[in-house]
C-alpha cells in the first residue's frame, strides 16, 4: 500500500475499485475494528485544484444528510496528497443492473405462450416500481425538508443494500444555496437525459423543482424500460426536454400516466411538489398509507448498546464514550459506530474484533 494511502494503515483493508467517476475513484473496503464492508471514494487534491472547495460542500451535505435511503458518511480523512470518504457500501449495487437482472431472468424463462416471444424490456410492474420509487420519494422529501436539492438523480445514483433498499448517493452536485430552497442556482450540471428543462435552457432554476422532472423521468424508466426523452444528438435531445412530449405505451395505467404528467411539466410552477408525492393516490396504491420520510436517525444521542460495546473495548466509561461519539467529528470513532449500529440494526451481535 503505498505513501498515499497510509492515512488507512491498520484502520482499512483495501480491495478492488468499483467505479470510478471523474477525480475520484472508488473501491471497496473493510474496516478492520468490525470486519464490515465500506466504500471508500478516493480523491486526488492536486487533480482536484479548483473543484476541492466544492468536495468540501459535497462533505457537508453528507454529514448533514444521514437518512434510511442516503447513502451513508461514516468518516472523513483529509490528508497531505488526497481526501479518503468511507461510506456505507452498497453490495446490491446499481438499481438499473436489478432491473436488467431481473428482466433478463424472465427472458431466460420459456415463452408462456407456445412460441410468440414477446420482447422482454428491462421494465417492471407498477407493483414493483412503487417499491422503489416511494424510497426515492423518501430520500428525496428529506434532502428538500433539509434545504438541499440533489441535482443529479440518475440510476447510477440509486443503489441497493443487501436487503435491497434503496441507497441514493453521489451529493457532488447537492447544492443549499444560502438563500436556502428559494435561491436560484445557475450552474448546469447532472445528465442531460434527466435534466429539467429549464436547466438545459441555461434559465435560472430552483434545485427542488429540478429533481421533481428528474424523478419524473427516473418513474419513466422503471415503467417503460426506456426514457421518455432520448436522441444521440445533444441539440436534439435538449429540443425534446424543452417541448416535453414523450410516447405514452399502452402498457401505462391511467394513474401512473396521471402521475408522470404532474412531474414531467415544462413549466416548474406547474410541477407536483415533494411533499405532495406523500400522499399522492399513486404512491400510497395498495397500502393506502403516506410515504414515510422522517430519518431513523433523527436523535443526535448515540445507542446505548454501541456506546457500552465501544466503551468496554475502548477501556472507556459509557458517560466518556458518550460524550466523544456525541462530537459526531466523522473519524474512526464515528465509523465504528456507524458500522456497529449497522450491525445492530441488522440483528447481529454488536462486538468489535
Ligand atoms: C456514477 N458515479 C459518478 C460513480 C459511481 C462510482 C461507483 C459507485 N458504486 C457502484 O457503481 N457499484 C456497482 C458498487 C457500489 C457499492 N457501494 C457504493 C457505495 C457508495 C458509492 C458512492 C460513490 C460515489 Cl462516487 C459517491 O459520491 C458516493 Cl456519495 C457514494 N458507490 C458505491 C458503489 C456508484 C457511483
């Protein structure tokens, strides 16, 4: 292991990379203390230059965001040569490989009907799209309730857990402008097949409303297989956004086309808001009951039992461990007990190697 990534010397093991996006390279990890897995997002400083202050807003959004279907921050290390953020790893990976996973099982199954072969799209049920898109809907409503907008709300930011919850990740985009949910942001970011119109007319635009179309054009996806607005030619594409027009299969109930138009409206103060997604007929189908969207970890005061089994491994008193995990400072300590609650959660014995 070289120079580099000494900060992680008896702390992290690290193993193979496992995307990498831009500056930053991201591999999967164990944290020694617990033996669970992490992501560890990697970043250069010097390749970074004049993006590291937006790292530093990025680093803030997650130790602000931590919520059931947010991908987690567990600890920070800024060193001389590069920025380490360990992060809860995500072992079901993307969304959009389960669709292609799940699809391309079906494919394999015989044709039911003696021969015609219906062309398997990678889509799913309106069931199983509900699944998924009330957690987006989830982390979504919190990020906005917190001030925040993602931006950046793609399918490769939707990741899945080993119980196949959904994760969203990636806050390199996430903005709180000051001026909080009202200020408008300018720069033009996130890709362009989820962009809302007014981003890609270069037009001043509200972060909340921005991710309302892209989540608009995420639920398309699920249910159709394909995007709603697609060309290979940029100019084009953007044409389609701005005109927002999009093909309307059969295969649609009324209720899921009622839900897609009040999202994918070109005008933003005609778009459905968060809040309203809560208790929208669509969303609540079958259960009847609201989108949960409140985070588990809405106390600051750490879990009793994490705090006794670090305080015992640490030689510490409970009262001491306490009063340093309430510091929240994302280093060791905070993995350790992120990872620890993790286990907890998970029903497994809360104990350090
Ligand atoms: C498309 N992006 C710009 C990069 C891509 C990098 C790999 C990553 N990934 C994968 O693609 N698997 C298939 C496995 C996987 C498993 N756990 C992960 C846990 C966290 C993250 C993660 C990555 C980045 Cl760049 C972040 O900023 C945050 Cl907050 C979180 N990525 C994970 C991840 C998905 C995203």
């Amino acid at each position: 292991v070289g120079l580099p990534y000494a900060p992680l010397e008896g702390l992290y093991e690290l193993h193979e990379t496992i995307g990498s996006g831009g500056f930053a390279k991201v591999k999967r990890a164990t944290h020694l203390a617990t033996g669970e897995q992490v992501a560890i997002k990697i970043m250069d400083k010097k390749q970074l230059g004049v993006d590291l202050p937006r790292v530093y807003l990025e680093i803030t959004a997650m130790k602000e965001l931590t919520h059931q279907h947010i991908g987690k921050l567990y600890q920070v290390i800024d060193s001389e040569l590069k920025i380490f953020l360990v992060m809860e790893y995500c072992r079901g990976g993307e969304l959009f490989d389960y669709i292609g996973e799940r699809c391309a099982r079906a494919r394999a199954r015989p044709a039911l009907d003696g021969g015609r072969r219906e062309v398997e799209r990678d889509r799913l049920t309106e069931e199983e799209a509900r699944v998924f898109f009330r957690q987006i809907v989830s982390a979504v409503a919190y990020i906005h309730h917190k001030g925040y907008a993602h931006r950046d709300l793609k399918p490769e930011n939707l990741l899945l857990d080993d119980d196949n919850r959904l994760k969203l990740i990636d806050f390199g985009l996430c903005a709180n402008p000051e001026g909080g949910m009202q200020a408008h942001l300018e720069t033009c970011c996130g890709s362009p097949a989820y962009a809302a119109p007014e981003l890609v007319s270069g037009l001043q635009y509200l972060g909340a409303e921005a991710d309302i179309w892209s989540m608009g054009v995420l639920l398309y996806a699920l249910l159709c297989g394909f995007l709603p607005f697609d060309d290979e030619n940029i100019a084009n594409l953007y044409k389609k956004i701005q005109a927002g027009v999009y093909q309307k299969p059969e295969w649609l109930s009324e209720g899921s086309l009622r839900l897609l138009d009040q999202m994918l409206q070109v005008e933003p103060k005609h778009r459905i808001v968060v809040s309203e997604l809560l208790t929208h007929p669509w969303l609540t189908a079958g259960t009847g009951l609201p989108v949960e969207w409140k985070s588990y970890f809405q106390s600051r005061q750490p879990d009793d039992d994490v705090v006794t089994a670090m305080a015992v491994s640490g030689g510490r008193s409970r009262a001491w461990m306490a009063r340093r995990l309430s510091q929240w400072s994302y280093d060791h300590t905070t993995a350790t007990y992120w990872l620890l609650l993790a286990a907890k959660r998970r029903g497994e014995p809360v104990r350090l190697a």
